[in-house]
C-alpha cells in the first residue's frame, strides 16, 4: 500500500510550540499547541519538526514514524535508538488497526541462570550494566517493516533530514545536561576508550554525533542490511565480544520484528486499542479499565480519595497477574481472553472494600482454569489523512547498558534485565517476574510499553503513550481517564499529577506536587502506604486528542523537553 488516501493539495501553515495555548469556545476549555490537519508529539523539538516535514511533503503518519524514531536517536540519546527496540499500534484512516513488535530478542547464547552467581543468587548489575546486558536490537528492522507495508515516500528522504541533523548537531538541553552528568561515571565504566558523552557537556552546547551520521548512510543506502549486516554489524559484535558480551553476527542477522494482532477492549463507549505480549500494558490497562468499568467514576473527582482508591485496588489486581501469567507469546501460552474479561476482572475485585486497603501479601494471581524503564520514550502521530500511530521506544535503562559503540555512534540496550532473572526477584523497576518470563535464547523480555490509540463513537479520539517503566501503564490510564472521565483537554490530561501501584511493592507512590496532606492522611487512615517524599517521575506522556471540529491537541509533556509540533 502506497498510498491511504489521494493526496489533497494543502497550503500549510506550519506551527509549533506546545507554550502557545489557545480557547475552546465550546468549551471554554483551555488548549495546548492545537493543529488543524497534522500532528507530532515527541521527547524533543528537533525530532517532532522532523516528523511534521515528511508529513508536509505528503508523507504519512508511518514515514513520519521512521523519521521521527530516528531523529530521537540523535536529538534524545538517553532513550531514543537504533540499538533498542519498541512497539507501535496503528489506526488507519479506515479504520483497520494493527501492532508491530520491534523488541529486542535474547541472545542465541543467553541461558536461564546466566545473572545467578554459584549460590542461585542473582549477580548485581549484570543484567543492568554492561555487554551481558544487551539483547538484540530490533528498532531498525522495525522501521524498514513500517515503511515496507505502509510508507510512501522513498526511505532516502525520510532518513536524509536526519543525517542532516547528526551531522548539524543537537544544543543540549538544561534537563539534559543533568542526565548526563548523573550517569557519566557510568560510561567509563564499561566502555574501553572515552566516549562523546562521556566529556562536561551543558546547556547551549551543541553535540555533533558524526559517526551516527555515517552509521545512518549506510541504513539508507543499504536498508535494514546496513545495520544487521555488514560494516555496522561488524563494529557492533567486534565491540560488544572485546568488552565480555555474547553477541554474534548470527545474532543480528537473524532478528525480525513481528505484526501482532493488538489487544481490543470497550470501556464504556470508548474502544481501545494497545499493545499484545510481549508488552504488558494492553492486558493489564483492559484489565484496569475492566474493573473501573461498573463505578461511575467521574463523580468521585479527579484525584479524590475514592477515586485513587479505586484505581489502585484495579492496579494491584492487574499487576498481580502480569508478573505471573505474561510473558513471549511465542514461548508461552497467555490466557488473553480470560484475562480481559469483565467477568474475570469483576470476580478479582470481589474482596475490594471502600473503608480499607487490600492488602498485596493477600493478593496472588487469579486462577484460570485449563516491564521497562522510567528511560524508554514516547511518541504519537496524526497525519492529515487520518492514520494514526503509537509507539514507545527504550535503551531500558538510562543510556541503556551504557554500553556505547563510538566508530558508530550508537547506545546499546539493557534489555535483559526485564527478563526474570530469578523467578520471584524484583527487577531494576521492583517488578516480579515468573517462569512465563524466564530467560531462553531468542526470547523477547516482557515489556511495560503501552503504546494506545483510541477510538470514541467508531471516530479517532486519541494516540496516546509514556516512558516510565511499570507506571508507563497506569500513565497512559490515568491520562485516559482523564480526557474521557474528567472532561480535560489532552494537555491538561498530561499535566495532571498522578499516581502508582504496580501490586509489590505494596505502596501508593504519589507525584511529589499536586496531592495535598489532608487527601494523603485520609488514604493512610484506610491503610494505604504512601511513597510521595521519594516519588520518582511517573511518566512523560505525549499524546494527540482530536477535538470535536476536527482539529487536532497535543499534549507535550512538561516533565521532559516533549514538544508538539503540526500544521
């Protein structure tokens, strides 16, 4: 397919800037950056101009993804990549909707007990630090299969702007600058020679990534061959083996990405459409919704007592069950029907009580008869012909292994460690794990990614997703909510504080900003325990909402540097 509708000649007016907000007459609502035909919303303004140009030469949303996925790799290396993977969920304008799984694989190498020292101990940082950490990279077969099926223009020109862009350099941001200069110690750590990251890099200098840029030739002039093949391969393996890592060529030249079937549920009059194992987040947010479903929660208020009560006691329950039942559905069987099935949700809430606290220790998975890190990114798209995209992309961890291939200029991935290790230990994100997940050669890890798009009345009403590990799910949840339940507009829906619980640990984490003392000692008085003085960032949301005239929202989150760009 080359084209999803005949181009309709346009003139543009190319805007962006998600500070500049403007009134919903109908509503009185105030907006984020609204467009009317086209949107990006990305980690970085370079990337999401990115995007809008090829959707302004008549692209589609999936050339905009190549292009945008790959200028995150430059303008946002803290998660953005070639040496990870992700997932995407799409809506074309007919409505047909699909998955792809473009996550990272297991080593041909890699055995079960690989991070246990001699007692069955799990070995600490193995999994997280390093070239043992690494999966196989799936971003780049990924994007080739996007662009197979459904790009329209050629792939030369929607990775040229982004060579330009390495070539050109990227001005380091203030946010980012603090990131590098919490996790330089880590560079020299397990790499053999200094780094481009590794110099005091602050805000207004410009990074310059020349060998990315050379690396981006070669995948435009030889496809997915230049990465998975040849030169880059090459450099890829040569470096990671020298530094200890399993990697082979094999390896690299065996991956493929897969078209999923996407998991599909209704809430309400919404239908929603997510990401299928090895990702978690569309079972478990079906199964959240599932059991928000029979309460009527927009008249509890947003962020009320009653209304995190609930939702939490939803999460626990959903939480409980991925760390058992979820896995690579390619190596185990997955109970998805059951799983998101009102009558199977309702029956989990069965013990939930209004006057206190379930207790996790209470709570196992439920009985059927017969992950990810607060580092990954986020993007959405809307193309003037109505096709819609959701994708999450992640290193995993921060700069992922931290393991960094310099003649290519490229991060590689920590992915192993959202594998179970050690069925029953907690990963880098306190998430549990069982055998489901367990470590087999050529496995995908399970994944917390929740890349979602939304329809209301068989109409697009919103693509929407967030970085964040476990909370990347209850994120894109609450952010849902919000809009559906609580009327906001998208970026007000982003804005919002939220809040976390992932079953075990058996802790309320709260934003530190936006829940005040009086709402936190009533959720105590109930039994809650309360994480809000070391509450990490729950989730960089960035999101579209089509208005009901048409035109289009971004919500950018302000945790990050996100930016909406459109036309």
């Amino acid at each position: 397919m080359k084209k999803l509708i005949p181009i309709i000649t346009l003139i543009f007016l190319f805007v962006q800037c998600k500070e500049n907000s403007t009134k919903n007459t109908q509503n009185n609502k105030i907006l984020g950056f609204v467009a009317d035909s086209a949107m990006v919303v990305s980690a970085r303004e370079e990337a999401s101009k990115i995007g809008v140009a090829i959707l302004q030469k008549g692209g589609n949303a999936f050339d905009a993804m190549v292009a945008t996925e790959l200028a995150l790799c430059v303008a946002y290396p803290f998660a953005g990549n070639i040496g990870g993977g992700g997932f995407m969920v799409y809506r074309t304008n007919d409505g047909k909707t699909g998955a792809l799984d473009y996550r990272e694989k297991a080593p041909l190498a890699a055995s079960k007990n690989m991070y246990l020292d001699e007692n069955g101990d799990v070995i600490k940082g193995k999994s997280t630090l390093g070239s043992m950490a690494i999966g196989i990279p799936g971003t780049v077969d990924g994007l080739f299969k996007v662009h197979e099926k459904f790009g329209t223009l050629p792939i030369s020109e929607l990775i040229q702007p982004v060579i330009d862009l390495a070539n050109k350099g990227v001005i380091v941001t203030k946010k980012q600058e603090d990131r590098l200069a919490k996790y330089r110690h880590f560079f020299s750590e397990v790499n053999d020679t200094q780094i481009i990251l590794d110099a005091e890099w602050k805000e207004g200098d410009t990074i310059k990534y020349l060998n990315l840029a050379k690396t981006l030739e070669r995948i435009r002039d030889n496809g997915r061959d230049g990465f998975y093949k040849g030169k880059t391969a090459e450099m890829l393996v040569n470096y990671v083996q020298k530094i200890g890592g399993i990697i082979t060529k094999k390896d690299l030249d065996n991956y493929e990405a897969k078209w999923r079937t996407p998991i599909e549920f209704t809430y309400k009059d919404l239908k929603i459409t997510s990401m299928s194992p090895p990702s978690s987040g569309g079972i478990c947010d079906a199964q959240i919704f599932k059991a928000l479903e029979p309460y009527d929660i927009s008249t509890y208020g947003h962020n009320s007592v009653k209304s995190i009560q609930l939702i939490a006691e939803a999460e626990r329950r959903a939480f409980a069950d991925r760390s058992f039942y979820l896995g690579d559905p390619d190596f185990v069987q997955i109970p998805i029907d059951t799983l998101i099935s009102a009558s199977y949700v309702q029956k989990r809430m069965e013990d939930f009580s209004w006057d206190k606290a379930t207790l996790s220790s209470s709570i196992s998975h439920g009985n059927i008869a017969g992950y990810e890190s607060d580092e990954t990114t986020h993007y959405s798209i809307i193309d003037s012909y109505g096709n819609a995209i959701s994708a999450t992309t992640t290193l995993n961890g921060a700069y992922g292994s931290k393991v960094y291939v310099s003649e290519g200029g490229f991060m590689l991935n920590n992915e192993m460690d959202d594998f179970s290790s050690k069925p029953g230990e907690p990963n880098m994100f306190g998430l549990i794990g069982a055998e489901a997940n367990s470590i087999e050669p050529g496995k995908r890890m399970l994944s917390s990614m929740t890349p979602t798009i939304v329809e209301k009345n068989n109409k697009l009403f919103m693509a929407v997703g967030s970085p964040g590990g476990s909370t990347i799910i209850t994120s894109v949840m609450q952010t849902i909510l919000n809009v559906y339940e609580f009327n906001f507009g998208m970026q007000e829906a982003v804005d919002a504080p939220r809040f976390h619980h992932q079953w075990l640990p058996d802790v309320v984490t709260l934003e530190p900003k936006g829940f005040d003392s009086i709402l936190v000692e009533k959720l105590k008085a109930k039994g809650y325990k309360i994480n809000q003085e070391n509450s990490r960032i729950l989730g960089k949301v960035d999101a579209i909402l089509v208005l009901p005239n048409g035109q289009l929202e971004g919500g950018a989150d302000y945790r990050g540097d996100d930016k909406a760009a459109g036309f």
